[in-house]
C-alpha cells in the first residue's frame, strides 16, 4: 500500500532519499504541536473534521479469514427467559473499543436474564450484527426520536455508555434507574464537563468506571458522596478458540498478500488502535523503528485502525518513511481484528491513556505476549497474560496522574519519548521469545475467563439498579455541558 521496499543498506542515495522525508516528519510534528494549542473543543469539532476531509487517503485493510473469530464461552443467551428490560445507550458503535463493549454486553446479557435493548444514533455494522443476532436496535439520530425512542422501549434500567448529550437526556427523562458506564479518563475535560458530571452521579443509581484508575480519576474530580457510587467492573474479552495452527497460516498468508512480502521467518508485533492522540502511534513507530536498528532477526510492526486523527496519521507515515527500516512498518486502516491477532506472533499498544485498552484485552485472551504502556488496567491485563509480557513506562508521565498538558507535552517529543528505551527493551525482549519458540501466536491457553465476568459484573449492577429508588425527577441536569 505505501513505497515498502526501502534497502537495507545504507547507501548516500539512500540518504539524500531520507533528508525529504525528514523534512516532512518535522512539518507534520510542527502541525501536530500548532494543533496541540487549540483547546480540546476546537481540536475534535473543527480541526480533525476538516484534517479529515483534506488528508485522508485509501489504507489497505485486511480482512476476515474463515475461522477467525472472537466467540463467547458458549452461552445459550436465547434459551433463558428474561425478566428486566435494560438500555444499552452509546454513540456511534463502530468507532473504538467502547462499540464493542457494547456489542459485548448486548450478545451476553440475555444470559444473565436481561433483555439488552441498544439505543444510539446511527446504524453501522456492529447494528447490523446485533440485529442478525435478534436483538433490539433503535436508532435516534435527535433530541425528538430519541424522547419517543426511549419512551417507548418500557426500559426497567438504562446503562449510559459514552452516549451523546441528546440521549443522556432522554435517558434521564424516561425516570428508569441510570447507570453511567466510564469507559476512560476524562482528561480533555473542564470545569462545565466536571459539574455536568457530578450532577449526572448524583442523578445516577449506581455508576460502573472499567478499571480502578478510572474510578480513582473521577473520584478525584466529583463531590465525595457521587464518588461513592462507582464500581469497577473490568473490561473483558471474547477469545478465538478456533485459531488453529490452520487459521493462524491462512491468516499470516492474508496478511502477507497485503502487506506483498513474505512472513516466513518474520516477528509480527500488531497495534490495533486509533491514529488518535491518545493512542501515540507516532511515538511509538519511532522507538520501534530505533528498537530494530541493528536487530539479527526480521521484526514488523502492523498497525490497524481507524484515522480518526488525520494529522496523527501522515506524522507517523512521515516518521517511517524517513527511517531506513520504513519497510518494516505498516499503517492499516480499520481491519478484522481477529483475523491480526491470529496473523500476530505479540501485541503493542504504547498509549498516553486509557480506560481499560479492549484490543489489548482481546490479545491477552487469544494468548498472546503484550506490550503496553502503562495506563488503565494495563497492570491487571499483564499480570494474566503469558510470562514473555512487559509493562513498560508512560510517555506522558504517572498514569494516575495523566492530564490534556502531559499527553500534549510527550505528543510534540514523538521521537524521542520518555518510554523509549524502555519500549525498545521490550520490543527485543519480546521479539527475541518469538524467535526462539517460547511465545508465538496464539497460545492456545485455557479459556479466557474475562468475559464472563465483564457480563455478570454489569449485570450485578443492572438488578442492583433496578431494586433501589430512582433519583427526584426535579433535580435540575444539563447534559449539554458533557458535549
């Protein structure tokens, strides 16, 4: 998809071939920063909106291969009879993990003995799935259908995942119980976006953070009696028990097709995210690119997701290209997940923050070695994973104490971030298990757990919910604020 065939050898042709690139990495660092000025609300209404509309081009995406694919651990959802009707309330759900949270939820909860019923704005193909499933989708693109949608749907419980303003509000107006799901540490809020929080958890009935650092950063920023209300219920994941050494191979095939080179003998290293800020896909194509300097073994790194940060994108094209290894990195866009974690032989996820990372959960539960910086529920996800996994440092500092300036400050030194050697380390600790044969690929290990218990856990809170008293309808609210 891009100019891969650079050579290995440095030659002064080569070099003068660099000098362009670098240039370009340099201006694409300078918008970066100049971008980094503008406040959060400028910076994701106007400025990614229209960087999206001028820089986007086509990306390869790799697609599903036959018997790749995340599966529950074998629950009979439709067998068992329902007794609680509960709204799943989200934004669009094919952008990011919290989507496929809820996508999650939605084919577990029947299970449990609750009826999912999700609401949101637009349809896609995770709607598209649920509803081929037999699940109930509603779609309410304002403030007008989303009041008749939810009224309408007799919801017993109403779970806020992310949700826009214009559905928060029809949610609170239903006077069902609300249980506001926080899937991430807020830390492109102000003061407006606080207060409209506080006011939500005193309105709410209970309130699910996805990791322990994400209940502790709210808790820091709402009264102490709202903070009370949070309980953490980890993120978990589907696994791939069908990834035989069969489906890994035709997987390694689809994805050498793609990338046109051969895997053979390569280490594999994939990052499913965003080209986001939050992710640092700049940062972190930098220190793998320095990691593989002078490397007696072939290592790649494929990264996959969506360019939501258009400006993030050309940047970390612009660092690969500059390096003299630019063959050994490759920037997809959005691709079947599974179908890379069985192509995978470790995953790598290097962001500023998280809430609780759900590629990164998927790739522990297939088995494989992680590589991921320390943010929410990064600790808890490298403890069960296999022995060859490592947690390394956060560019942007402290994960407890991660803010809007730190991750803007480790943004604009992409090159030469404060985890780098640590992320190098890792890299060729890692990718030299790979080689050996001591970690490569899904492992095949006992089944994930994670999800089951993500599935019961909200469905503890839902019924917790469901038994108390709802909050006074008169308490005044402003979803706006949390816009």
């Amino acid at each position: 998809m891009t100019d891969e065939g650079a050579p290995r050898v440095v030659t002064r042709a080569a070099t003068g071939r660099r000098r362009p690139a670098s240039l370009r990495a340099g201006m694409w660092g300078l918008a970066v920063a100049i971008t980094d000025l503008t406040p959060p609300g400028v910076r994701y209404g106007y400025v990614q909106p229209l960087a999206r509309r001028l820089l986007q081009q086509p990306l390869g995406t790799l697609a599903a291969v036959e018997g790749a694919a995340f599966a529950s651990s074998g629950h009979e959802a439709t067998s068992r009879r329902t007794d609680l009707r509960c709204g799943l309330v989200a934004d669009h759900l094919d952008v990011g993990g919290v989507g496929r949270v809820v996508e999650m939820l939605t084919e577990g909860l029947r299970s449990t003995g609750i009826e999912p019923v999700v609401v949101c704005p637009t349809d896609g193909s995770r709607t598209a799935h649920l509803r081929a499933l037999g699940h109930e989708v509603v779609l309410a693109p304002d403030a007008r259908s989303a009041h008749k949608a939810l009224e309408g749907a007799h919801l017993d419980v109403v779970q806020l995942h992310s949700a826009p303003a214009h559905l928060v509000s029809a949610a609170l107006g239903t006077g069902a119980p609300v249980v506001p799901v926080l899937h991430n540490t807020e830390i492109h809020y102000a003061r407006p976006q606080w207060q409209a929080t506080a006011e939500l958890f005193e309105r709410a009935d209970a309130v699910i953070a996805v990791s322990e650092i994400v209940r502790r950063f709210h808790q820091a920023r709402v009264p102490a009696a709202s903070g009370e209300k949070i309980v953490v219920v980890p993120n978990g994941a589907m696994s791939i028990p069908t990834a035989t050494a069969d489906v890994r191979t035709r997987a390694r095939e689809g994805l050498a097709a793609l990338l046109g080179t051969s895997l053979t003998d390569d280490v594999v290293l994939v990052c499913l995210a965003r080209y986001d800020s939050q992710k640092n896909i700049a940062g972190t194509v930098a220190s793998f690119l320095d990691a593989i300097d002078g490397c007696d073994f072939p290592i790649r790194l494929v990264v996959a997701g969506d360019p939501s940060d258009w400006l993030e994108y050309r940047r970390a094209d612009a660092i690969r290209r500059a390096h003299q290894h630019a063959d050994r990195v490759h920037l997809l866009g959005n691709s079947d997940a599974a179908t890379l974690l069985a192509a995978a032989d470790a995953f790598l996820l290097n962001s500023f923050f998280e809430g609780w990372p759900l590629a990164t959960t998927e790739a522990v539960a297939a088995g494989l070695p992680v590589i991921v910086s320390d943010t929410g529920g990064a600790v808890e996800l490298v403890a069960r994973a296999v022995d060859s996994s490592v947690l390394i440092g956060n560019a942007s500092g402290p994960a407890t104490s991660v803010s809007d300036r730190a991750a803007r400050a480790a943004r604009r030194q992409a090159t030469r971030q404060r985890n780098g050697a640590e992320l190098r380390a890792a890299v060729m600790a890692v990718a030299a298990a790979c080689s050996s044969g001591a970690a490569s690929g899904p492992s095949g290990l006992s089944p994930d757990d994670s999800y089951d218990e993500m599935v019961h856990g909200h469905a503890r809170v839902i019924r917790a919910a469901r038994q108390g008293t709802a909050s006074s309808p008169g308490q005044r609210f402003d979803p706006r604020r949390l816009s």
